[in-house]
C-alpha cells in the first residue's frame, strides 16, 4: 500500500476504485507526472477510467494538500505526492526531468530581515534548475 493511500484512507476519503488507480498511480519517490501521465497509467490499470475523473481526482488532491501541483516554466503541471516532507526540486532545463532533493539548512531562516520587505514569509520553494546526466552526456 502506497503512502499516499494510507493517508487517504486515514483522512476517511471515499475510495472508489478511479480514485484508488490514481492514487496508486502516484506513489513512489520522485514521482512528478503531468495530468495526461496520470491518465496514461491509469487507463492501463483501469481501462474505463475518464480523463476528466482523473483531472477531477488530481484537483481534488491538491485542494487536500496531499499531492503539490508543481509548475516548472512553460511546462504542464506535474503532481507530487511527497506533499508531506518539505523539499526543493531539480529540473532538467533540457528534457524537464524532476527529482526532490532535501538539502540541509532552513532557507527561510537564509532571508535577511532586510530583504523581506515587511513579508511574514510562511514558505519557500526552490527549484535548482541544470541538465540531468542523461542531458549533459547527449
């Protein structure tokens, strides 16, 4: 059973068997898929799944906060169910790869007073951006 599941299930989420699919869909590290992705695999698992059930139940987990909607340039958005342990992102500028990484050190407390503009900061997010070694070697 994946983590995500379990959280659902905790949470008294009415699993149906599209939810489940999508939820199953999700799991695993460094999992970042875009909606059609989603429905891809999930089609595969469960054929009669709609796209707009797939696009609903994404929506629907967002609005939870037990998947991140993560937007990298012009890129669609992709999911992230690590939603629960704060990380950053390293993307691929060539190919759009994402992987979450979890440096050490606050870099909220690296914000000097001065450069907060007044700001009661709550968040940070940080995308490291480069090319993946597949990228570099091409």
């Amino acid at each position: 059973m994946s983590d995500l599941l379990e959280r659902l299930r905790g949470r008294g989420w009415r699993m149906t068997a599209q939810r489940r699919v999508v939820a199953e869909v999700l799991d695993g590290e460094h999992v970042h898929l875009t909606a059609d992705e989603v429905h891809a695999r999930a089609v595969a698992k469960l054929p009669e799944i709609s796209r707009a059930t797939v696009y609903n139940t994404l929506g629907e987990l967002v609005s939870l906060g037990e998947v991140l909607e993560v937007a990298t340039d012009q890129r669609a958005k992709r999911y992230d169910p690590n939603a629960h342990r704060p990380h950053h992102h390293l993307v691929c500028a060539r190919c759009g790869a994402i992987r979450d990484v979890h440096p050490t050190g606050n870099p909220l407390a690296d914000l000097p007073d001065t450069e907060r503009f007044g700001f009661t900061v709550s968040d940070v997010e940080v995308t490291y951006r480069g090319l993946c070694p597949n990228c570099a070697s091409a």
